[in-house]
C-alpha cells in the first residue's frame, strides 16, 4: 500500500547575470505561447531588472524542492 509522507511540488531556480538576483518561482509563475511551429516556449522576467529569460524546454530550470535554497 501507498502512503505519502509529503507531496512534491517542481520547483524552478535562475540566477540573473544582468543583476545577480537569485529567485525561485513555480510553473504558474511562468508565461507560455507558441511559435509558428506550434512548439511551446516558456518565459519569465527577473523580479528585480526585468530581464527576460525565455526557454523551449521548462526543465531546465527545475531544480529538486531540497535544493531551492542558496
């Protein structure tokens, strides 16, 4: 039989070169669209200089729930 002891949750971690501000953020935070190919991107902007990061693939920047903290 299956118990959980806790349910996971994906997190995600960047480090802005522009600032240097470090954040962590879950994929609601995120923005997705569509490129004329019909593939997904996903992009966030730094909370602090607003520098845009954009990627084809969120995993990436999926880092496990222990490791969140600097």
């Amino acid at each position: 039989m299956i118990h959980i002891i806790k349910h996971g949750k994906k997190y995600y971690k960047l480090n802005c070169p522009v600032c240097g501000c470090i954040w962590t953020f879950e994929k609601e935070d995120m923005t997705t669209g569509r490129n004329s190919k019909n593939e997904t991107w996903f992009s966030i902007y730094c909370p602090d200089c607003k520098k845009r990061f954009i990627t084809w693939d969120e995993e990436q920047w999926t880092v496990p729930y222990e490791n969140i903290k600097e």
